[in-house]
C-alpha cells in the first residue's frame, strides 16, 4: 500500500499539535480524515482551503470532515471507517470533579472503534512524567494522558503512545506562558518548583515523531519518550528564552511554600493564560519532566538535521510575533499615569488657608493616608492597565482594546480633573459631580479588566473602592460647606 493511498483519521484538528500534524500528512500525500465538532470551524483555519466539500471523499493531500463528538460511540465508529492509522491527540485541560475518568472514558471508545474498524495503528500524544512515581501521585492533568495512553495500549490496536514535556511552538500554551513570564518579569520570587527539571521540545520535532510513528512495525504496542537535546530547570527556561530574544537574562527566587492554586492565578493576572488552563500546566510542571529513552529515534530517526535546541526553537516560534508589544504597552500605560499622578500632585494643596477653613466629616481619613494610598494605586493602575491593553493586543482583540484604552483615558483625565477642580479651582460641587463621575469610571474600569481576566478585576478594585470613598467624601464635604462654591 502506497503512503498517498493511506486514510489517516486525525481528532484534535483545530488544537495546535492536531492541526501542525493534519498539515504535515496532507503535505505527504495521505488522504485525512478529521473529527471535528464544527466543519466550519476547519474550514476557517489557515490550510483550511485543502478540505473538500461535504459528501465529497478526501483525494491525495486533501481532507474531508465528519462532525461528531469524540465522546460519542456512534461519531467515532462512523469517523473510523475504512482508516488506516489514527491519532488521538485530544485533551481537555478539564477541571470537572471526574476529568480524568471523563478523559479515559473517551479514550477506550476511541479504541474500541479502531478495533472494530481494524485500524491498524493509533498515535496518541501524552505527557512526561517520572517513572518512579506512582502514577496515583501525578497531578490530575499529568495522570490523565497516562491513563489515556494506557487505555489506548490496552485497545486491541498497535498504539504508539508518545511522551513529552514542554512543546516550544507559537501557540503552545506552555510555550505562550513561558514567553510571557520571561518578558514580563525581570524577576520573580517563585515556587520550588520552578527548579524541577523539563526536557523541552520543538514542534516540528513532536510532529516528526507524531507523523513518523504511522510507520511503526505492526507489533509495536508502547510508550516513547521524546524530547529536545537539553533538560532544563523551568527557572532557566525563562532566562534562556530572555536572552534568545535578546532581552537578557532573568532571575528567579524559590519560595518555601507557594500553591499551585496560587500559582495558577499569579500567571492568570500577569499572562493572556487563564487560570483554567494555568492549573493543569502548573500541576505538570510539579514533576520532574525527561526523556528515559530515544527508542523511537531507533525506528524512525531523529528529525532531519538533529533535535532542535532549546534556543534555537524559541526563535522559531516567535518569527512573526511582536516580543517588544509588553515593552512599548507599560512604558506608554506608564507615562499616562505618572502624568495623571504629577497634574493631580501640583494641582493638590491641602496646606492651603482655604482648605483647612473647610469643615470636613468626622470619617476623613489623615492627612498622611492620601499619598501614600495615591502611590499605591497609581502603581495598580498603571500594572493593570498595561496587562489588560497588551492581553487584549495578543489575543487580537483589537476593538475590546481601542474601547479599554479609551475608557482609562477617560478615568486618568477625570483623575486628574477633581484635584484642579476641588484644589486649583475652589469649586466643591463641581468637584463632587467629578467626584462621582470618576467613581462610575473606575466601576467600569474594573469591569473591563475582569473580562480580560477575573483576577486583573480584582487586583484593580481597591482603586474602584477608593474612588467611590472618595465620591461619598467629596460630597459630604460639599454638603458640610454650602456657603462654599
């Protein structure tokens, strides 16, 4: 049999590794097949032009698309018919209660299918993890692809159960946290286990071994541990991707104790990573993650010109990618604040005859308390600014972020504007309408943020707490002196 005559099934199509192994079958001549739960979802990606129309059969480098649910017997037994090898590269990032038996569950419908359609190869795309550790003690996310790959080598069907750690690639969820953490902090105090130790690899080396391991002799029924030439402290991969793109190096403190939990929403505030997906990549790199074996080199080979260097696939993947965007969005965010900051501290004067005459509440803070909660906020102000701005900028969101940038611009003139009105300006109800306006834009503010990510919301809503303070306070004052303009 012919490569051009083979029918290849491929689920996880629209994923990133799914979609680099479609791509790379199709440049080979196969016929794919993909199991998708939206054709036009397919048809909307960038090779999407290689798929046939619906009811036409796939010929040499096109594909065709069965729509159907992976979980369902009924969809995967009619995407199996008449495949010759199939790749199971579907993982939910779930965070059911039951995710992990949800995950086998789909996996050991995925092989009976195959076994009955006599598939004669499945290979599936797993994770790393330390062979003298219970696989009961892996974290949810890691336990699962085990689990999964172990259901798979128990179907009946030849499988090639592939394992591998950190994929460097430019829409790799791991690789996207890496990039941002590494640009983003000059530093950070981090948990411990930022000194386990990940064997990272390049894309195009897992889609290698994924699309080479279709050729498989028959009776091989197993796991391969692939990965990069180097194994590295996750610490280091960020200093090592710092300096690749020429920003130099970083450094990392190692806390006693940091949860996952809380790491997760640390990289939800300072990355485009959600914490959903933040949880189960934080949860796989609690585990020393390397290769034990190249066995699948023995086989296939190892990809052409050898396994690419940590360095050299980070600038593979950022080729086309805007690394300066974080750099130029806080120094711009940065200046508008400190501006804001300046105007309101010039304009400001509360040693003056005029406002010691004023009658105040008896819940007026100290005197002291005002620039030092200032300080503190502006510098909120301008963090959560600059990360909302640059996430909405990455994840293309271009109108959600004109309208944010927008809507802070507004908030730092109001800012500015009560201290001229209230100090410069002598005008007390003036003043509490600004007062109250800003109050409103700060809510707004906040909620903007929260869309971007839950926990830039909350981090900003002390400035949306002190604002409505200062809102009530403004007017009471205005109210304590109706003699004064």
């Amino acid at each position: 049999m012919t490569e051009n005559s083979r029918l290849a099934l491929v689920t996880g199509a629209t994923g990133y590794i799914g979609g680099q192994v479609a791509q790379e079958l199709l440049r080979r001549g196969w016929r794919v097949r993909l199991l998708s739960r939206s054709a036009e979802k397919v048809r909307s990606l960038p090779w999407g032009d290689a798929v046939v129309r619906d009811g036409e059969s796939a010929g040499s480098g096109q594909a065709e698309v069965f729509e159907g649910d992976a979980s369902k017997a009924r969809d995967v037994a009619r995407a199996m018919a008449d495949v010759d090898v199939a790749w199971y590269l579907l993982h939910s990032m779930g965070d059911s209660e039951d995710f992990v038996r949800e995950e086998v569950e789909m996996a050991e419908t995925f092989g009976r299918a195959a076994r009955k359609a006599h598939v004669g190869r499945i290979v599936y795309l797993g994770g790393l993890h330390p062979e003298d550790e219970k696989v009961e003690d892996l974290s949810d996310h890691l336990r699962s692809r085990v689990e999964v790959g172990r259901a798979l080598m128990d179907s009946g069907v030849p499988t090639a159960a592939l394992q591998t750690g950190v994929v460097i690639g430019d829409e790799s969820s791991s690789f996207i946290m890496i990039r941002h953490l590494a640009e983003r902090l000059p530093g950070a105090i981090a948990p411990r286990w930022v000194r386990n130790r990940i064997q990272p690899i390049a894309v195009a080396d897992v889609v290698h071994y994924l699309v080479g391991a279709a050729d498989l002799p028959a009776d091989v029924n197993r796991t391969f541990d692939v990965g990069g030439p180097e194994s590295i402290e996750y610490a280091d991969m960020l200093d090592q991707y710092a300096r690749a793109v020429g920003k130099g190096g970083r450094f990392m403190l190692t806390a006693p104790v940091t949860t996952p939990e809380l790491a997760a929403n640390w990289i939800g505030l300072v990355t485009p990573i959600s914490t959903k997906l933040a949880r189960p990549l934080v949860g796989s790199l609690q585990h020393d993650t390397v290769i034990h074996e190249r066995d699948l080199d023995d086989y296939i080979g190892a990809p052409e010109g050898g396994h690419t260097p940590f360095a050299d696939a980070v600038r593979r993947a950022v080729q086309g990618v805007d690394t300066s965007r974080w750099r130029r969005v806080v120094l711009g965010t940065s200046a508008a604040v400190a501006v804001t900051a300046v105007v309101g501290s010039i304009a400001s004067d509360p040693t003056s005859r005029w406002y010691k005459a004023l009658r105040k509440p008896f819940f007026m803070p100290p005197g002291w308390l005002f620039p030092v909660a200032w300080t503190a906020l502006y510098a909120d102000i301008a963090a959560v600014g600059s990360l909302s701005i640059a996430d909405l900028g990455e994840q293309g969101r271009k109108d959600e972020q004109r309208a944010y940038i927008t809507a802070l611009g507004t908030n730092l003139v109001l800012n500015a504007g009560w201290s001229v009105l209230f100090f410069d300006r002598k005008r007390l109800t003036a003043a509490s309408v600004e007062a109250g306006l800003l109050a409103l834009s700060t809510a707004d503010l906040v909620r903007r943020s929260a869309a971007v990510s839950p926990e830039k919301g909350v981090v900003l809503s002390p400035y949306a707490a002190w604002t409505g303070f200062a809102a009530v306070l403004s007017t009471t004052i205005r109210a304590l002196n109706p003699r004064r303009r």
